[in-house]
C-alpha cells in the first residue's frame, strides 16, 4: 500500500533519514517507534503530504489513497455547542445533506449529466466511509471505547482524553485506507489507554501509529517500524518478539566484538613491534610485512557491525544533587478545594516527607494539575510549603517552561550558564547533539522539549519536584532514564502520571483522586488495582518472570558470559510465546 525505496532526507540542520526503506500493507498495524527527534513526525508528514518535502529515492503512495491523521495536539475547543453523536456523524450528515440537495436541483435543472457526476461522487464518498450504517457503526464503537453514557452529552463538556477517543473514532468511522496517529496515547488515564487498545485491535483497516506506551506497545501491533540513528528497521511481528530479536543480536555482537577486540590488540602490537623494526631496517620484504598488518587492522575494524538498533545511548537524565538531611514535611496540603465551572477538588487533605516519591493519578480532567500548579505558586493559604523547600516544576505544556522563541543556547544562557562549551556538554547527556544549540525550541519535538525540561530542572537545587506527566512524548529508553534518575533522587517528588510502568517502578505510594476527593493507597494497592482492570493473573505472573530474566541477561553480558546470556535468551523465548 505504501513503499519507501532508499529514502534520504535532511533539514538544513540535521540529516534525519539516509537510504531508508520500508513497506506498509494492506491490515497492518504498525508501531512507529525511535528515539525523540528521531523523525518521526516528520516521516508521517511526508507520507501525508509528500509533494511539501524535497527528498531523495522514491515514495509510492496510490494518488486515490484516503489517509485519516489524529494529531498530538488535538484541542478540545470549550465553545462549541453539539453534541458527542453529532459532532462524528458531521461528515455523514454533511454528505446526506448533500445528496438530498443535488437530488432537490436535479428536479428543476436542465445541466441533469453535471449533477449525475456530483450525486455519483457523494454517494461514492458516503459509501465508501460505510454510511448506511453509520448510526449503528458509531454506538458501536462508543460502546467499545466505553463512552456511550456520552453519546447526548456536549462535546464541550469531555475532559481531554476523553475528547482524544472522540478523535481517534471520528477518524475510524471515516474509512480511510490508512489512519496514522501521532501519540493518540499522550496524557491519557488508565481507563482511557485501555479504550484506546480495544479501538486499535478491532480496526480492520491499516494503522501507522507513534508510541512510546509500554502498554500499547505489547498489546496492539503486528509490524514495528524503528527509526533510530537515521537509520530504520522494520518488524513482522509483535513489538516483544522485537525486543526479544533485538536482545538475541546484542549478544551475538557483544561475542564478536569481545573476540574482535582481543584481535585487533594483538594485530596492533603486532603493527608496533614492526614499525620499531621497519625504522632499524631498511629491507622491502618488513614494509610489506607492516602493510599487510595494517590491512588485515583495517578489515578488522570494519568489520565490527555497526548496530544503530541495539547500541541506543540511553540519555543520562540527572535530577538535582542534594546532600543527605534528616527527614522533615516539605508539603502540607488541608482542606484544599479547586473549581472551575465545576467543582474538581474538595476538602483534600495530605503531606509529604522530604524524600517521598508521590504519584498523583485519577480520571483526566478532575484536577490534578491544578492542584500542581496551585502548590508550585504557593499562594493558597490551604497549602504550606517548608521553608526550606526550593520548588522545580516541569509543565505538560511545555511552552510555560520554555521559550519557544529561543533557541537552545538562548534558553541556558538565561539560567546562568556561561559558555556555549559549558551547555554543549550539559545537553549532550541528554542525548543532544552540537547542532540542536542554535534550533528554536519550537521546532524540536514534544520529547525533545521535555528532555530540555528535565536538563534545566537538573541544575537546580531545588528539593520538591512537581511533574505533570514527566513521561509523555519521551521515548522508551528516556522513560528508563527518568525512572532511575527519580529512584536515585534524594529530594521529595510529586508526579502526575498516567504510566503504569513509571508508577510501579518509582512511587513509594499513590495518591488517587477519588469523588472529588484524593485517597492514600499503597503501591501494591495499586498495582493489584490496575491489574484487575487490565491484566489477569498469568500475564502478570509471566511478566514478572520475564523482567527477571532480562535483568540476568544484562548481567551476564556485563561480565561477557556469553553462554549463560544465550540460555537465557532461550527461557526469555519461552516465556515470550506464552504471552
């Protein structure tokens, strides 16, 4: 349906892509994955509009092909006045309308061939987006994303994530040959994630999808497309049989690479001792000797296989460095209450230790951020904050906390760094390189945008961290970064989160935001909650099992047992098919 033969492009600043290849056929659901900044976006803009970019190789793509688009950014617009039902069936009514108008002129009209060829495309269109049963087809897939008590409700009223499944089955029920999404899982709670997977898995059409959602990523994909390195590697299969592959080749390379390594230091001392030699002597027969060395070094070093896909640097996100105190309260919240048309929060009481690694979840749209936003101001008598509490807050709009405007350096420079040398290598741990510096910061992506949050929350002292959804746009491998830096943070956290795996894996305890009100629950509490919700019992028993074996493997890796990685790799490989 698609096909990308040695595709190259670049932006005046940065090469993205470099002979890339890939196909995309009829059905499949395909997870689009790769570092942020990697080119993404940019990849699924060209397939949407490819007569925009200037690119090298080709890109086939039917000229008749509908593409339906959910964005990242989808807004929902607080105006408009119509209804949920409504607002998806705009284009079935727009199309019925219309037919019934060309049928109305056709009554009086004399041009009856120029009106048969419009009636003919409408009813074409509505046909083709399945409308003579498009009322049945949106109660559906309401009731399959567990939204059908708003079918009368006013689109106004939706919270955002609520209004993003609005969004991805608008689209679906258009009919396209082929949906992409960008992130359609960005800022979404649980319930809704969940709704997002049973919409995907029963699409029978083809979908191109960006996601860095663990959850997703293991539950709706058949193909895996990763760019990385501007390089791109595609998958027939599901996205932990990928990983499984993935983890199989790290091996074998690291196995060659060790032998290579010992090779190439005997070839090098080799070369030395005939250098020495060479400078004593004169005779032909030492030169071409040293020669040959020099050749067999340099097959040697070739052939050492570059592996864009296994060896991903994982940024080195650090978080600010606080010396060891005593514990004390650094926040107390008592009888807080936030409204806006309605009421979201009431009569909330709770505190925080100075090292306590809070997750606050709940429903989107009940007031979660603003009770962030209203403990970073600091300004309701219902909030005390220690005295010696320094505060960093990292924004879901991302615009708040950066100049937009600036460029990078422009951003750094105004928090008191000295020298472009001093930013560059401060940057360069969170895996940018020289070229981002002198970039608006509009122009990076959402996870590069965060990333830069998380740099400049980074040289702070600051000992409360408020984080409203750290993880969204962030990569797997940043996500990984962010978890261990918060785990090794010595300061007190306050995160809003709507990811599963960073809960589990950094929260001391949740605080959930239940009828208006917010409940203190153990991490065990929640993780038996979500599991009830969304996993059975085996899934979770075997995931477990195999967290443990990837774990042995990268030990082993680390002390170069190559054969206890490779029986390890084949336990992992059963635990694997019985997922």
């Amino acid at each position: 349906m698609i096909k990308a033969d040695n595709l190259s492009f670049s932006f005046p600043e940065k090469e993205l892509y470099k002979n890339i290849s890939f196909t995309l056929e009829e059905g499949q659901h395909c997870a689009f994955i790769g570092t942020s900044g990697s080119g993404k976006t940019t990849l699924t803009d060209m397939i949407m509009e490819p007569d925009r970019y200037m690119f090298d190789g080709t890109l086939k793509i039917d000229p008749d092909y509908r593409i339906g688009y959910v964005s990242q950014f989808s807004q929902l617009d607080k105006t408009r006045e119509i209804t949920v039902f409504d607002y998806m069936a705009e284009e079935f009514i727009r199309l019925q309308n219309e037919i019934t108008a060309i049928c109305t002129e056709m009554e009086t009209s004399e041009d009856i061939e120029t009106l048969l060829v419009k009636y003919q495309a409408a009813l074409d269109a509505f046909d083709a987006m399945g409308g003579d049963d498009y009322e049945n087809n949106i109660n559906k897939k309401l009731n399959l994303a567990d939204l059908s008590k708003h079918e009368t409700a006013m689109v106004s009223s939706l919270s955002g994530g609520e209004f993003k499944l609005i969004q991805v089955i608008k689209v679906m029920l258009s009919n396209p040959h082929l949906i992409i999404m960008d992130e359609p899982d960005a800022f979404l709670d649980f319930e809704n994630i969940n709704s997002l997977k049973n919409l995907i898995n029963s699409h029978k059409g083809t979908l191109l999808i960006i996601t860095h959602n663990r959850y997703l990523l293991d539950h709706c994909f058949d193909k895996i497309l990763h760019l990385e390195n501007k390089e791109l590697q595609e998958f027939d299969g599901r996205f932990m049989d990928y990983k499984l592959s993935l983890l199989q080749t790290k091996i074998e390379l690291q196995e060659l690479a060790a032998a290579d390594t010992a090779e190439i230091e005997r070839n090098k001392a080799i070369i030395n001792k005939l250098r020495l030699a060479a400078t004593f002597h004169t005779e032909a027969s030492r030169g071409k000797s040293l020669h040959a060395r020099e050749k067999v070094l340099e097959r040697l070093e070739a052939r050492r296989i570059k592996a864009p896909f296994v060896v991903i640097r994982q940024p080195e996100i650090v978080l600010p460095d606080l010396p060891e105190s005593e514990e004390t309260t650094v926040l107390k919240v008592h009888d807080y209450s936030a409204a806006f048309d309605e009421v979201l929060l009431e009569h909330v009481s709770f505190e925080m230790k100075s090292t306590d690694k809070v997750a606050l979840i709940g429903p989107n749209g009940t007031g979660k951020t603003t009770l962030l936003r209203d403990i970073y101001k600091n300004k309701t008598q219902s909030i005390q904050v220690g005295d010696q509490v320094k505060m960093a807050f990292l924004s879901q709009i991302q615009g708040e906390m950066l100049g937009e405007d600036h460029t990078v350096q422009d951003e750094f420079f105004e928090i008191g760094f000295n020298t472009y040398d001093e930013i560059k290598a401060h940057i360069a741990k969170y895996g940018f390189g020289e070229e981002v510096l002198t970039q608006k910061i509009g122009n990076l992506s959402g996870g590069e945008k965060n990333l830069l949050q998380l740099a400049k929350v980074s040289v702070t002292k600051a000992n409360l961290l408020l984080l409203d959804e750290p993880t969204s746009h962030l990569d797997t491998y940043s996500q990984l970064a962010l978890e261990e830096a918060i785990d090794n943070y010595k300061g007190a956290v306050l995160m809003v989160s709507h990811d599963f795996n960073t809960i589990a894996n950094c929260a001391d305890y949740v605080l959930m935001v239940e009828d208006k009100n917010i409940r203190k629950i153990s991490i065990r509490k929640f993780r038996k909650m979500i599991y009830a919700s969304h996993f059975n019992k085996d899934y979770i028993e075997i995931q477990d099992k195999k967290k443990s074996v990837e774990t042995k493997i990268e030990s082993a890796l680390k002390k170069n047992d190559f054969e206890l990685a490779k029986g390890l790799s084949e336990e992992l490989e059963r635990l694997i098919k019985l997922l």
